[in-house]
C-alpha cells in the first residue's frame, strides 16, 4: 500500500484493525460480562501492535529530527488530548461506575490512571526521545537502552508482588517501560527498508501464521497469562516473543490488505477512539440488557452488541472530528 498525504496507509489499517480488536474484548466485558474469545488470543496484541507501529512513525527517514518539534507533537498530540477527554468524561464516568467518586476521578487523571494506554504512550516517546539523544553517538546502546527497562520490570514482577507494584504505577510507567522495546522495533523497522520487503514474502508471511498459531494454542491450552494492564505476566520472555512476532504477522497482513474506508478511517482517528473505547461498550451492554437482550452465550447477539459499539463509537468520532474542523 502506498502514502498518501504524509499517512501511510497499511499503518492506518493495522491501527483500525487493533482498535477494533480493543473494542470487540471491551464489548464482551461489558456486554458479556466475561472474555468469548481468550484474552491472550488477541486482547494484549492489539495494544502491544499500537505500540510497535508507534514506534515505526517516530522518526521520519526522510526528515533531521527535531526534539524541540516532537516534543511540541507529544504535548499537543497526547497530553493535551488526554487531560480534554478525561476531564469531559468525568461526569458520565463516575455517573456510569457507581463505585467511583469525582474526586477519584480526578485523583486519576492527574496520576495517570484515568486510561493507561495514552499516558504510557506519552511516558514511552519520551523515554525514547532521552535515549535516541543520549546514545546519539553510540547507536548501539540505543537497543540495550530499551531493553533493560524491559528487563526491570520483569524482574520487579518477579519478586515483588503485582498488587504492591500496581498501587505504585504512576502515569504507568511500568507499562511505558516493557512497551517501549515494542516501540523501539517498529522504529528498527522503519530504518531499514529490508524488514519491510521481507514482511512481503509470501513465505515469511506463512511461516509467522504458523508459528503465531502454534503459540497462540500453546498459551491457551498451558493458561499462560500476558495481561498487560493491570500487569500479569506469566512469562516475560513470551510476552516478548509473542508480542513482536504477532506485530510482525499484523503488518504482514495489512501489506496485502485492499484499502478498507472504514479500517483505515478508524485507524487514523484511532486516538479519538480509544478515549471512548470502553465507555460506549459499557452503555451499549447496559442498553442492551435493559432491552431484556442479555447475551446468554448466543454468539449472534455478542456480533449484535458489537456493530452497535463500532457505529456508536464511530458516529462520536466523526462529531468529534466535524466539531474540530470548524474550530
């Protein structure tokens, strides 16, 4: 797939592909009450890819990179949108979880747990930022650099409880921190153009097929866990492997794809999207039950409950966006 004004068009459909993987597992939460489809068939991926094709539209090849801009980038592009949308949502949200107060509410958004996906996102580009201009002279530590924060938190989840860490997770920099080697690789990918044309082989393609598959029955069948929010990793190092390979496999696929309007629109509005990617799941499930249309393990009714969150959430996105336009 080619570029086209500056967006890159195969990223924008492994973005709407993901996003709508985050709110087809937020649609069974909240509707469902409970995980159809495992969650480390797809769940964790979906966040984890985000992270990696992040991480491939950092640098521009092509542009001298500024860190005074990216930083105005990160700023405008993340944090502002994320303290907007929180704020906004405040009301509905307490109104929606009858168990939080405003005041935790906004205790939240000011430590960063309001979402953890957009502050670990920022916590991550900026982290990277640090590292590209410390090892600006020594490119070979930029690798090392990414994973040892992989590596601390793997270890700290190794001896000391998930709970006690989690109660210390601030603007979720334990997240930031195992994502940013994701990050970092779709980066790697971006520098060298090989990576790419080697993602366009049909027997590359296959052979990550098989071997995601491979492992994808071996987690379920063994219970491994890769939950990465709240952190709860069985196996750090499977996490590593299965979160990059299924990358991999994502942007093998969305190479091939055919230009999709829809995929690809909600792939490029895919922030907009996430902020209200487990609110509308939530009032489409009690909708939907109030409707006296519980789930009651028919699979139609769950497919139901889905194309109504993805219109829902897609009309919203589309105000949002008009409202934006006319500013």
């Amino acid at each position: 797939m080619a570029t086209t004004d500056k967006r890159i068009l195969w990223i924008d459909m492994a973005r709407g592909l993901c996003m709508m993987a985050i709110l087809l597992f937020h649609t069974e939460c909240y509707y469902c009450g409970e995980e159809i489809i495992p969650y480390v068939v797809f769940a964790g991926n979906a966040a984890i890819t985000f992270f990696f094709v992040s991480g491939y539209l950092f640098v521009r090849p092509d542009a001298a990179f500024s860190n005074k801009r990216k930083t105005r980038s990160i700023i405008t592009g993340l944090v502002v949108p994320y303290f907007i949308f929180t704020l906004v949502i405040v009301l509905p949200k307490t109104f929606a979880h009858d168990d939080l107060s405003i005041q935790d509410a906004l205790l939240n958004i000011i430590t960063g747990h309001a979402t953890w996906f957009v502050p670990a996102l920022i916590v991550t580009q900026l982290l990277f930022m640090l590292l590209m201009r410390l090892c600006k002279s020594r490119h070979q530590w930029l690798p090392v650099g990414c994973a040892l924060p992989f590596v601390v938190v793997a270890l700290l989840h190794h001896y000391i409880d998930n709970e006690v860490l989690s109660s210390h997770n601030l603007w979720c920099w334990q997240n930031a921190f195992f994502m940013l080697f994701f990050f970092y690789m779709g980066h790697t990918m971006r520098q060298r153009k090989e990576m790419v044309n080697l993602l366009r082989r049909n027997d590359v393609l296959a052979l990550l097929a098989v071997i995601v598959a491979g492992m994808k029955i071996m987690e379920y069948r063994t219970g491994i866990c890769l939950t990465v929010e709240p952190i709860h990793v069985t196996s750090f190092t499977l996490l590593l492997i299965d979160g990059l390979l299924v990358s991999l496999l994502v942007c093998a696929v969305c190479l091939r794809l055919p230009r999709i309007a829809p995929i690809e629109w909600t792939g490029a509005n895919s922030l907009y999207y996430y902020f209200i990617c487990g609110g509308v799941p939530l009032m489409v499930g009690k909708a939907l039950n109030w409707c006296h249309l519980p789930y009651d393990n028919q699979i139609w009714r769950l497919i139901l409950a889905f194309i109504i969150v993805y219109i829902a959430a897609t009309a919203i996105v589309w105000m949002l966006n008009l409202i934006k336009t006319r500013r």
